[in-house]
C-alpha cells in the first residue's frame, strides 16, 4: 500500500487531496498547524476507508516545522510515494500595505518551504525509482499579483524545471494552478468573494480528481478545468499593461485559491 503525505491537510484543497486518496486506499500523512483538527480529520479518515493515517503538526512558517516534515520525507522505514505541498495562505492588500514580515512569511511557506520539501521527497524517491509530487499553485502565477502571484509563478516554473531535470528517474513532479475554489482560503484571510461571478468558482473534490487524472499522464502542469484553460490561454495574448490594471482592481483584493 502506498503512502500519500499533505501539507495544509485540514481545509481546502488538501483535504480534498485527503479526502480522494483515503478512498482510493492511500495511507497517509496529514501536515498542518492544529493538532486537534488533523486528529479529527485522522480519526475521520480511518474509520471510513480502514487506512492508516499519521499527524504531523508543523507550522511550515518555520525552520523548525520544514525539517520536521523533511525528516518524515526522508524516513528509509516508512517511504511516501505521494507529497501534495499544498500549504498555503493569501495577504489582504496591495503591496506596501501588508506588513513586511508577514510577506516573508508567505515566501517561507510558498517557496522556501516548497523547495526543501520537495527536494528531501524528490531525493528519496529517485533513490526507489518512483514517486510523485504536486506542488500547489494558482492561476495567480499567471498574472502581475503581487507577492502571492509572484510567489506561484516560483512555484510553477520551479516544479516544471525539476520534472525536466528528473525525467527519466521515475519521479513526477506536477504544478497545480487551481482558480477559485470554495474552501477557507479567503475567509481566512479576510478577503471578500461577493464579486466573484459564480462561474469562475471551483468544487475542490472535482479539482482533485482532474489533477490525479493528469499527474497519472505525465503533465508537469495542471489547470484543472476547461473555463480556465480558457482564461489562461486569453491571459497569454494580453498585454501585460492590461492585465496589470485588472489585476489591481480585483487580483489582488480576489486572490485564487
């Protein structure tokens, strides 16, 4: 039986992660800060789909926190074959209005953390022969956003750059770029989505299933529904000009994912 390991497991996107690769008999590894929450979802988990789930508390913010999931990567006794870096978190306000250290924060948490995590996985994975990761990003990437779209472009071009690097080795690497997707992602930030237009909203469990469908594939990225391919492929013969104005008047207020 192989084993899946999630960052940011409790809400979202990862628990959608969680929620399909129970059912599909993965065990797992739940990461995430609240150790009373990730107890629950473990508890939850295993009764319904007979599984084995383990709770790692770690706040990804940290050094403390990376090395804590990098040692569990890494564990020659208990591989993971599946890691989903799904943690994550959005700022309100446009850049110079957020605090700096909470800005580097989400540099820790989105590609400092993404980076080492990945490689310990990575490492360990070549080593077998086998092994997958998704890294979690957004459409975001795709648009002048501020540090937050900034800092998924990081993630999209670094996850595709080390799959070219790792072909051939039996190890996947996959970008995810989801668009809006009804989870906490924007209450917890203290975002607004009343004017999001209801189409451009996403069922996470439905994003899951098209993102396994094309890690299976062989993709190194994933937009995973046909409204935003559209988007994205609009987004590619816009001026950027233009896009930077529409950015500043919804993005960044209206953050993805």
């Amino acid at each position: 039986m192989t084993t899946a390991l999630i960052t940011g497991s409790t809400a979202g996107i990862g628990a959608a992660f969680a929620r399909r690769l129970a059912a599909d008999g993965h065990d797992l590894v739940l990461v995430a800060r609240d150790t009373k929450r990730l107890r629950e979802q473990a508890t939850e988990l295993h009764d319904r789909h007979g599984i084995e789930v383990e709770v790692l508390t770690a706040d990804l913010a940290t050094d403390q926190g990376i090395e804590a999931v990098a040692a569990r990567l890494t564990d020659p006794r208990n591989p993971v074959d599946l890691l989903v870096n799904n943690a994550g978190f959005g700022n309100k306000g446009r850049y110079l209005d957020v605090p700096m250290a909470d800005e580097l924060r989400m540099l820790k948490v989105h590609c400092e953390a993404v980076l080492r995590l990945t490689g310990a996985a990575a490492e360990a994975m070549r080593t077998r022969g086998r092994g997958g990761i998704v890294n979690v990003a957004s459409v975001a990437a795709f648009v002048p956003r501020g540090t937050y779209g900034a800092s998924k472009a990081w993630v999209v071009q670094f996850t595709q750059g080390a799959a070219r690097d790792l072909a051939g080795s039996g190890v996947r690497l996959m970008a995810l770029a989801p668009g809006f997707v009804r989870t906490e992602f924007h209450q917890r930030a203290g975002m607004g989505t009343d004017n999001i237009p209801g189409w451009m909203w996403l069922d996470a469990d439905k994003l899951v299933a098209s993102a396994l469908a094309d890690l299976s594939r062989g993709k190194t990225l994933s937009i995973p529904d046909p409204r935003y391919k559209a988007l994205m492929g609009l987004v590619k013969v816009t001026p950027r000009a233009l896009l930077g104005g529409i950015s500043s008047r919804t993005g960044r207020k209206y953050g993805p994912q």
